[in-house]
C-alpha cells in the first residue's frame, strides 16, 4: 500500500529535478556510502559485539570438534556413533546454509 501522499511527495520531487535542485550535489554520480540498516542497528551492532555467527558457521565448528574427536578415538563403538553425528551435522549445515542464502 502507497503512503498517502506519494502523488503530491512525486510531484514536489519532479518540481525540484526540474528547477535544478539536484544539480550538482556533492558526490554525485558516486556510489553511496556503507550504512548499516537503520532499523536493526542495535540488534546488529549486538550480535556483533557477542560474537554471534550464522547457523551454518557454528554448526561447521561444532563438526570440526567432531572430526578431532573421530581422530583422537579408538573405540569403534563411539567411532561410529561419531560418525553418525558428522553425517546428521553435515545435513544440518547443508540446510542451515540453504536458509541463511
């Protein structure tokens, strides 16, 4: 749904291109600055400051705990439920990373 006043705040924008209000600006024709989002910068300036990463980032780090535990292990039995823990975190990772595209 359109603000209610698009047409007249289109009207006023097209009045002031074409009495030359936009001329010459400071940094024009170049590309705009980074901005973070406006309306989740605090909740991203926490996540950062935490350290929070994307699902599949963790869930890869969480995989490669296992492989080290794999490599340090010689009991079969746990070798193979390892195994199997890898195969379901690689399924994981596969989805997490899907969703976070």
């Amino acid at each position: 749904m359109d603000h209610p006043l698009i047409d007249l705040i289109n009207q006023r924008i097209r009045e002031a291109e074409e009495a030359g209000a936009f001329d010459n600006l400071e940094g024009a024709g170049k590309p705009l600055p980074n901005m973070e989002d406006p309306e989740n910068a605090l909740i991203n300036r926490l996540i950062r400051e935490n350290g929070a990463v994307p699902e599949f980032v963790s869930l890869s780090r969480e995989l490669a705990t296992l492989r080290e535990e794999l490599r340090e292990t010689g009991d079969r039995t746990r070798r193979r439920d390892i195994m199997k823990e890898m195969s379901m975190m690689e399924a994981r990772i596969e989805l997490a990373r899907k969703a976070h595209r």
